[in-house]
C-alpha cells in the first residue's frame, strides 16, 4: 500500500464495499528537490509518502503582497506565527549567564525582528532571573506581558495551557478556567486552549463525555469573548471504535471509520469548541492509520486527508501547527521534525486547498529545535522557519 501525494485521489476499499477578519486535496509531500520515494517499514504497513520537488524557500520569494516568482502569498504577513514551546530554552535561560536572548522580552524583541507578528504561549512561566519573575501566570503578569507585546508589534493568538482535569468542574478548576480567560483577555487572545487531545480512549462513549465537558467549558468561554480550542496528536485522528462486538468490559471493539476528532466535531457545538490542527502530527496519523476493521469484521482502507478535513470544518479551525518533517521509515511515525521548510510536508498544497488565509493562524513549530550544545539553535531555526513559512506562495495555474 502506498500513501498517495493527493489523497483526494487514494481509494477506500473494503471486501464489503466503502463506507472576524474574514471567517477551507491531503498533505501531500511535494518538494522540488527530488527525493527517492521510500520502501515499507513492515509488512503490511504503509509506504512512506512519494517525495517530490520542495516549495519556495526564503532566496526565492517575491514582495509580501503576492506578485513574485510563486503568485499570490500564502500567508499574510499578520499571520506570520510561532508557538513559544518552538523557543523554550531561551525564554527559560538565566539572562545572567548569556548575552543570547533569554526570557519573554528579549525573546519577543528577537522574534518581532524575525519577522513574526503572532506568538502562541505554552505556559507562562520563564527564568526567575528575567524581568518581571519566573511566574507570569497572574492579572500582573499578563499586564506586563502584554506591554511587551505591543513594544514589539506581536500579538497573543493563543495559549497551551489549563484545561480543568475534573468533569464535572470542581469549584477549584472552574476559578482557575476563568483565571486563565482572563488572562488570555488581557494579552489580547481572540483564543485559548490546551495541547493535548481531549481524550486519549478510542471509545465512543469516552468521546461522547469528552464532548459534553468540551461544550461546557467552550460555553463559559464564549462568555469572556474567547474561542477555546483543542490540539491533536496522531492518535486523535486514528479510528474511533464504535461497533461490532465487545470486549470483556463491554465496550466495542470495531469501527465505522470515522476518525476520533471527525466525530468530535459531529458532536460538539461549532460556536463553541474550536480546533488547532497541528499539521505534522496529523501527517503521521495519516501514516499510521489508513487501514480498519469494520464492524462486519473486514479489513477496510481509508486514507487520511488532514486538508480535506479542514475544507469540510474550515471555520472550526482557526489555528494551525506549522511544523515540517523529513522521511523516516525507522521511527514509526514516518516522519522526523525539521524547522519549517526544510522537510517534504507539502504546505504549498495544503495552503492552497484550505484557503482562508485571512482566517487562519499558522504557528510555526519544531519541538526539536532547543539544543544541549547550540544554545543559538531555537531562535536562528526560529528565522529559518520564518523565511519559509514567509516564502510559500499560490502555484500559477
């Protein structure tokens, strides 16, 4: 079996037969340095993508407003971000130790500099010995963090950062929810969520209380003027088990073939529970999880299409992880995390077929940029990925 480079072509077969500001074909891997296409990892398992020629890097783009060598651009300049998380050694370094930028007001000085005009936090905390403390987590802090921001010419799109562990709310989680909104109201988020999934079980039943928790707290926000919205790893988009016979604890063992967050978003309200696709991780389930077993028993085939998916919910997904990856068939996950642009993630196709690029917030991301050796590394990954992201634009037809 092989990954098709346009999903929207890729079959599903089965021996029984297949199943504000302007408010959107799969990812495929299309580069313009051409790479050999890889084997299969195992028997059974799916190929590696096909790798073909690499979208415009930094040397190649033309002005801001569209009209250089690639057409229009892909991602306006006020949509330019990046998720903290990418630079977390530098905001968490001791600025008494290091002339680099450490802490969230050089870093956001650096950042601005780069080009970046959004950042997404992950938590509010840095080193004890930056300005402003180690916490941040606080009306104050966000008061003074928020200055900084507009020093700079950034703004706050988003946060990964407190979902209350308890269903139903504790008093104690529910104060520390609205803490948290107010907060975000204060640095400016028109968003606010968390980065992990919002339920690791692939049982309906599971999806069906996560859904009822998530409308909940989605509601609570929209009342503080915020979107709250929800993360992915691979496995959200794997399969959801909702049929066929039970195990011992009386849950199903088989599935339809709707994938975890596909019917998340059938059962969650729109106006009130948002998603943030994180692109690469999505690629991975759409490497992972292509095959089935159907509530008849048979073995049915259905490629993931991460782009498809978001044309079909565009309005539910107003963030996006920008992070790129390079082929891998020993890790499992078929790919390995670069800095943006620098791997074979298509995203001048997938930017192309979800459109709204006026509604989209794309944050760059690499969780391997931070090093033990090359304290630099984050924040000069950081410009690399920026030019990139800067660089994509819209095939001439």
């Amino acid at each position: 079996m092989t990954l098709y480079s346009d999903p929207s072509r890729a079959e599903t077969d089965s021996a029984a037969g297949a199943p504000d500001e302007g408010l959107r074909r799969s990812l495929g891997v299309d580069r313009r340095r051409f790479l050999s296409t890889c084997t299969a990892v195992a028997a059974g398992a799916v190929a590696a993508p096909v790798l073909g020629a690499a979208p415009a890097l930094a040397h190649d783009r033309g002005g801001d407003h569209g009209h250089g060598h690639g057409g229009q651009v892909l991602v306006p300049p006020h949509k330019r971000g990046i998720i903290l998380y990418t630079v977390r050694d530098a905001t968490g370094r001791d600025p008494l130790s290091t002339d680099l930028p450490s802490g969230f007001r050089e870093v956001f000085k650096q950042l601005a500099r780069h080009g970046y005009r959004q950042v997404e936090f992950a938590g509010y905390r840095q080193h004890a010995n930056a300005p402003g403390g180690d916490n941040l987590e606080s009306v104050q802090g966000a008061r003074l963090l928020r200055r900084w921001l507009d020093d700079h010419g950034l703004r706050a799109q988003g946060n990964h950062g407190f979902i209350p562990p308890s269903w139903p709310l504790t008093a104690a989680d529910l104060d520390t929810f609205k803490k948290h909104l107010e907060i975000a109201n204060i640095l400016g988020m028109d968003h606010m969520g968390t980065g992990g999934d919002p339920t690791g079980s692939s049982h309906r039943a599971d999806w069906d209380v996560a859904a009822d928790k998530w409308n909940a707290l989605g509601a609570i926000a929209r009342r503080e003027g915020i979107k709250l919205y929800t993360h992915n790893h691979d496995s959200a988009y794997g399969f959801l088990l909702d049929g066929g016979p039970l195990d011992d604890q009386g849950r199903p063992t088989r599935s339809s073939g709707i994938r975890k967050l596909e019917y998340f978003l059938e059962v969650t309200d729109p106006k009130l529970v948002w998603l943030e696709m994180d692109i690469f991780w999505a690629h991975v389930a759409q490497y992972k999880f292509h095959t089935y077993t159907a509530h008849d028993g048979s073995t049915r085939r259905n490629v993931f299409d991460p782009a498809g998916l978001v044309a079909r919910h565009n309005k539910r997904y107003p963030l996006f992880h920008a992070k790129d990856g390079v082929v891998s068939t020993t890790n499992g996950m078929g790919y390995e995390m670069v800095p943006f642009g620098t791997g074979v993630i298509d995203y001048t196709t997938f930017f192309s077929r979800v459109g709204q690029r006026n509604y989209h917030n794309p944050m760059v991301e690499d969780d391997n940029s931070p090093s033990a050796t090359d304290p630099a590394q984050s924040l000069r990954e950081a410009k690399i990925s920026y030019d990139n992201l800067a660089a994509l634009r819209k095939r001439r037809r």
